[in-house]
C-alpha cells in the first residue's frame, strides 16, 4: 500500500515537472528560435567621432587657439563649426567668464574625453556643464572666453 502511494505520488511529481517545462518551453516559443540577445559593438569614448559635433565659438581674443583646436578635432573626424561669439547674445555675459564647454547629459564619457584633449591642446583647465536645453543640431558647444 505504501509503495502505491509512492508509485502515484512520483507519478504525479513527473506531471507536474512536465506541465511546467511545456508550459515555459510554449511561453518562450519565439525566443527558441529567435534568440533576442543579438551581438551588438560595444562603443567606447574614442570610437563613436562620426556623429559628434562641435560648434566652437570664439571671442576676439582666443581666435588663434580656437582655429588650432578646430582644426586639431577635424583631423580625428569630429564634425567641428568654428563660429564668432560676437553677435551671440546667449554668449555676450560669458565673455569674461573661464572658457568651458556645453555637452549632452546622454554623451558624459565623450564629453570628459573631449574636455581632457581640449586641457591638452590649450594648457589651461576647461570648465564643463550640461546643457540645460539640449540642441539637435549639435553634440558639444566649446566657447574660448577672453578671460583664460
């Protein structure tokens, strides 16, 4: 008598482990043969130039190091617009103020990276900051004050 429990119960143990294994094996029927996790290029800092642009403004002063740095960003593929801060009004209260950069919240790493190279170029610390209204036509803003 004990060993037809016993014979029922793994009976019904067995059933139950297959109802669960078909019962998930039908749940993830499209992922059996359609994997979702797809081999995707993990994107560091340095690799991702193509699409990164930086508008570059100037005061009177700083035209030589903002020409220089354009120029330097051109030639590692950055898309770069070297424009006058005069005339700009948003700017105009910024004219002696440290030179600093705007950068996108989504785009932190690039930005620190693009901020490091900038320190190199022009010898002096660049302050940095999010952009409070993110433009769409433009990843980065550098602007060369008068004061540094």
């Amino acid at each position: 008598m004990a060993t037809k429990k016993r014979i029922n119960f793994l009976y019904g143990l067995i059933g139950v482990l297959l109802i669960l294994i078909t019962g998930s094996f039908l749940l993830n029927w499209t992922n059996v043969f359609r994997p979702a996790i797809q081999k995707n290029l993990h994107i560091t800092a340095g690799n991702t130039l193509a699409p990164y642009k930086i508008a570059v403004y100037y005061f009177p002063g700083k035209k030589n190091a903002a020409s220089a740095l354009s120029y330097y960003f051109q030639q590692k593929k950055y898309l770069v617009e070297l424009l006058p801060a005069i005339g700009v009004a948003a700017l105009e209260y910024k004219r002696y103020s440290p030179s600093h950069i705007f950068f996108k919240a989504e785009e932190l790493a690039q930005a620190m990276s693009v901020k490091s190279e900038i320190e190199a170029i022009v010898g002096y610390p660049v302050s940095a900051y999010r952009f409070s209204d993110v433009p769409d036509n433009v990843s980065m803003i550098v602007v060369f004050t008068n004061d540094s």
